[in-house]
C-alpha cells in the first residue's frame, strides 16, 4: 500500500467517525422533539418533529415512519 492509499484509509476513517458523530446529533435531536411533542402536543411542536425526521431521515423515510405511526396509533386505539 502506498502512502496515498493511507491518507486516503485515514481520510475515510475520519470522515466515517464525522459522519457517525452528525448521525448521533441527528437522532438525539429528533428524540428530543418526540418527547417535546409528546409531553406537550401542538401544532408548532408537531411540525419541529416532522422537520427533524426529514432532516435526519430523508422525505420518504419521514413519511414511512409517521404512516408507521398513525398505523400503530390507530390499531393500538381499537384494543
């Protein structure tokens, strides 16, 4: 391996660790707002949530989720 290569190996192993760092801020962040939603639901903390799940997960993992939600939500009601 030259000495390219190892910068290279270094540079993605930095950028692997930066990226799992900004992940777990990402999902921190949506933990938070779940719970603020939770303890105190209202439009404005609603559309913070809806924000962090775009933001973290992309509009179609956003939306899986939240549909996964109200599913649950629903059949969990009907029990």
């Amino acid at each position: 391996m030259d000495q390219a290569d190892e910068i290279t190996l270094v540079g993605n192993g930095k950028m692997d660790a930066a990226r799992a760092d900004l992940l777990a801020e990402a999902t921190a962040e949506v933990r938070s707002r779940v719970r603020r939603y939770v303890q105190e639901p209202s439009e404005p903390s609603w559309h913070d949530l809806v924000e962090a799940l775009t933001q973290t997960y992309g509009d179609g993992e956003a939306y899986d989720l939240l549909r996964a939600m109200e599913i649950h939500t629903r059949t969990s009601l009907r029990r």
